[in-house]
C-alpha cells in the first residue's frame, strides 16, 4: 500500500471512530443554542447558527470528551460541557477575523464579510459569554480557572502577535509563545479539564494538558506548513496568505536562519517589497525549501506528535485503550491533515 | 434652601457615605488586575489600565457591596466578585465603542481611539473572561446563570438597537425592550447576585432584582435627558449626539406621539435631512420640550425610581437601616445626576 492510501485508510478508520461523539456534539449544540437563544432577535440566532455549522472539525470538544472518558468518566453528561470549548474556538474565530479583516472563513465568507463588523463582534460576546456559563456551571471554579487562564493566555498571544507584527527578526522562540497563547493553551486546558471533571489523580491531569499542548502546538505548525503548501480547494484559504501579510511563521523563520547572506537578502527582500511579495510567493518557497525551512518544521511537529503519543504510555488499563487508540490517531491525523 | 442647594447637599452626603466601599473597590481592582496580568503583554496592561481607572462612578460593584449588605453579608470577602460586574461593564464600553465608533468616552479618547480597534476588541474580551471567571469562583453556577443571561440580553439588546436604527416610528415598548437588554438587567442582576451571595430569600432577592431593574431604566432615561440637556462640559459628550445619529431615545419618541401633523413632520425632516440635522438641534430641542418630551421622560424616570424606593421598604431591620438610606439616596442621585 502507498503512503497516502495508508493515511486516507488511517484516517477513515478515525473518522469512524469518533463519529458517534462528532454527532453528539452537533446535535447537544443545537439543542443548547436552541435554549439560549429562545426569544432572541432573528439575526443574532442567524449569525450563531451559521458561525457554529459549518462543517468544523469538533477537534475541541472531542478532546475533552475523549480525556474525560479516558479517565474513567461513563454517560453523556460530559457533552453539555464540551460544546463550550467550540462556543469559544468559534467566539475567537469571530473576533480575529474582524482583527485581520479576514473574508473567508473553510472556503465561505467569513461572518464579518456576511454580516458586518458590528455583528461578528457581538456574536462572539455571545459565545464568549455562553461557554463561560456552561465551564461554570458543568467544571466548578476549578475548572472555569483553567479555562480562563487559557482565554487570557489567547489575547495576550494576540498582543505578542500585534507587537512582533512585521518584524522579520522573529526567534524560535517567540514563535512558539505566540503559538502557545493563542492555540496550544486551549487545547491543554481543554485536555486537562476533561480529565478534571473525570476526577483524574493530579498526574493523569498533567499528562492530558502536556498531551493538550503537544497537539495544539503541532496543529499550529501543520497549519503554518499548509499554509505554504496546502491545496487552496482543500484547505479553504489562498496559497501563501501569511508570506502575503508578512507573518513569520516556523518555516520563513527556520529558513532565514539557515540562509546565506545573499539568499537572506533575497528572502527579505520578496517578503519586505509589496510587489515582490505578490509575484514573489514561489520563488520564496523555493528558498524556504532549499533551505529545509518545511521539513525543519514537519520535523518538529513530529517530535512534538511523538511526545503527545508517549505521554499517553501512563493510561494502561485496557477498558480505556479505545480512547488512547483514538488520542494516539487524532495525534497522528494532526500530522498528516491536508485541510 | 434652593432646590439646587439641596441636591447638592443630598449628592455630598452621599458621597462622603459610600466613599469608603468606592475606595476599597478602586484597591481590590488595582490589586487583582496586577495579578490576573502579572506576565501579560505591556501593551494590554496599559490599555486594561486607562479603561479601567477613567473616574467611573462604579454604580455596578458598588450596587453589588450594598445589596449583599442590606442582606446582612458582612466582612469584605464580597468585594472581589463586585469587581466582576465593573469589569463587563467595562468590557462592554471598549466594543460598544468600537461598533459605535465612538472617539470620546468620559471626555477622554475612547480606547479604540487611543489604541486602535483590535486593542479595544481584545481587551473587552479579556476583562469579559475575567469578568465570568470572578463571577464563576465568588457566586457559584447560580451566580453565574444569572450573570450570562444579563450579559446574553445585552447582546441581544444591541441587535434589537440596530434592527431598530433609523427606525423613525420606533414605539416606547421597543425603547423601553432596548434599555432593558442593554442596561436595566445587568443592573437587576448586580443586585440579585449581592443578594444571593449574602444568602438572602428568594423574596428578597426578588426586590433586589426589581430595584436593579427600575434603578437601571430610570438611569438609561436620565442619560438619555443629558443628551439633549446636559452640560457637554460635565458630561463629557457633545450635546445632541444621539440626535444627529438618528438614535430614537424616549424624549423624541414622546414628542413624535403628541405633535401634530405639522409639527411631527418638521421634527422628522429635522432628523432624516443631514444638512438640517446639524444645525437643527437647538430647533427639535424646542419642539421636543413643545410636546413635553423632556418632562414626560423626566416623570416616567421618576415614577421608576419611586417603584425602586418602594420596594426597599421589605428591609425593616434596624440594623441594616443605613444601607437602606444609601440605596434611596443612590436612587435620588441617578435622577439629579448632571454626567
């Protein structure tokens, strides 16, 4: 068998594994927009419903319920939680693409350009609004901590990001802080919280938000990486929208580092020049990979998949190996998605 | 002693009798901002700091403390949940600022203003998230349940607001629905939140609420008053604002109502002509007081406030006398307040 028929094999068999809790988690959401949104005017219940359904993976909410059953929690109780860790994501995705002026949105427009500003604004209050009701109500003070001590970690991760914008000197290092606020935190407070509310030992607790936080990070780079080299019809958003807006992610950052002086130069030179940066996103990559700018950064990505897979060595007892075989995929499935 | 004379004495009294709960709720503030932004990024702490400490009145907390007084809570433990109430409050301001684009708040630049509008998105969004997570550890899932659906209606005020933009037949029910959402329920639920926290019965609780909500509509109409009255000097807002933004508030409802044909004509091409907008204040303002307008705004400001001291009455306890004198004397300065 090939490599890629390997995957799409691997990835069917995941999609039919965690297909009974992705349904879960649509129709517990729309059964709870339903009741928060009883009486509301038309247009806030519009941009909700099409902010919420369009076609999102669920990565969040399925970890938490895959954390929370890996450590021993029974019933469906645990959704009502778990569909705020969405209601956020999709709170976030509300006001960052007002913050970029971002349009599009998995390849349809995003809510701002469908309803306005003003609209994506208010309807990620809602949501904000929302999850944090239901992380209360369902996690305890404990549990609302985690949870906003990563919202807050999420803008400040947007702060760093404002101040490092156009610096084309950007480390390794404040890369990754940036990636840790804005995405990797979340994933391990939403990791750890399931294995909270599933009264996990403070080890298995651990274990789950350093799972979390592998993934997130991994994530990021896989998103950074597609961003290069993603198939637009797949993955929804244009070729080269971050060398556009001058974002240093992992692979430019790798690349400049690695670079002689007068391919450096260059680099600089496509990425600081606005109409060499429009017509300049091939050769770019070009130099990016002659440099090994995105296999240096598959590279980490992998290690760090290879670190959230170990981790999860600690859950021996065979009555959860099917949800450690689904977390050990879902890690795997971050690395090879192409969208 | 002329009636002027004596608001002032009354306003005197009344400061000097809450001072001692504003500044401790300016001290609690500055300490648990620094530690829930110990680390953060420069700019978000200068930005959450010139939102925050901008001589606001703190009504919020300040209601809040005196609730769960009046309800027999003692100690100070209640001051970092009040906090809470002033921090979405604030939240609210930074994006209202930003969708209204508003420059000027509190005669000062506005933070959108001063930061730009991604500053003021997310710095909403983080004192929003610290806001719930207060809430969250201070007054339990039921605290938090009443909390989110004031913030929820809030929301869903503002889309009714702008459903209801440049609605030039818009009905006193659908004001009176807008203020409600918008400022009236977050004030209701201030004072029940201080209520349940203190363990007070549900029927007090109950009153608390509808002190809130009468309070809080009574302050929507008096601002609404100041529009077009007040001393742009004190008030910090130009006079007529909400006139030249077409914003229909109870004064020019009621005048709409009464005027005759010929009349109610000329305030409506006042108001839908740009060029006769602006140098037609002065002129609606006079045929807005023809139709008592301002004095039936006034009335139906002061009926509320007469329902908010009456339903005080509950309270007989001599020793909680004193809270119940602050409550009254704060329902007395919302009428007579002049910014």
């Amino acid at each position: 068998m090939c490599a890629k028929a390997k995957t799409d094999s691997a990835k069917d068999q995941l999609m039919t594994a965690i297909a009974p809790q992705v349904a879960r988690i649509e129709d517990v959401m729309r059964q709870d927009l339903e009741e928060a949104l009883a009486g509301a005017d038309p247009l806030l219940v519009e941009i909700i419903e099409y902010g919420i359904f369009n076609g999102g993976k669920r990565l969040r909410p399925l970890l938490l319920v895959l954390a929370a059953k890996l450590c021993g929690l029974t019933g469906d109780g645990i959704y009502k939680l778990a569909i705020a860790f969405e209601y956020l994501h999709a709170a976030t995705l509300f006001h960052d693409d007002v913050i970029d002026r971002a349009d599009i949105r998995r390849g349809k427009p995003s809510v701002n350009k469908k309803f306005g500003e003003i609209a994506a604004i208010l309807g990620g209050d809602f949501l904000h609004s929302r999850s944090m009701f239901l992380v209360g109500s369902h996690a305890g003070a404990k549990g609302l901590d985690i949870f906003c001590r990563a919202t807050n970690a999420m803008v400040d991760g947007e702060f760093l990001q404002l101040r490092n914008a156009r610096n084309h000197n950007l480390s390794v290092a404040d890369y990754y802080s940036v990636v840790k606020g804005k995405t990797a935190l979340f994933l391990a407070a939403t990791c750890e919280i399931g294995a909270l509310v599933a009264e996990a030992s403070p080890g298995e607790q651990r274990v789950l938000a350093e799972y979390g936080l592998s993934l997130g990070t991994a994530f990021q780079i896989v998103d950074d990486l597609l961003d290069y080299q993603g198939d637009a019809g797949q993955t929804g958003k244009a070729v080269g929208n971050d060398f556009q807006e001058e974002k240093m992610t992992l692979p430019l950052i790798l690349a400049l580092q690695s670079a002689d002086t007068s391919d450096k130069k260059r680099l600089l030179f496509l990425l600081q020049d606005e109409q060499a940066r429009q017509n300049g996103i091939e050769e770019a990559s070009s130099l990016i990979a002659k440099y090994h700018g995105f296999a240096s950064s598959r590279g980490q990505a992998e290690q760090l998949i290879a670190e959230a897979v170990s981790a999860l060595s600690i859950f021996t007892d065979t009555s959860v190996a099917h949800f450690v075989d689904i977390l050990r995929a879902l890690a795997g499935y971050v690395l090879s998605r192409n969208k």
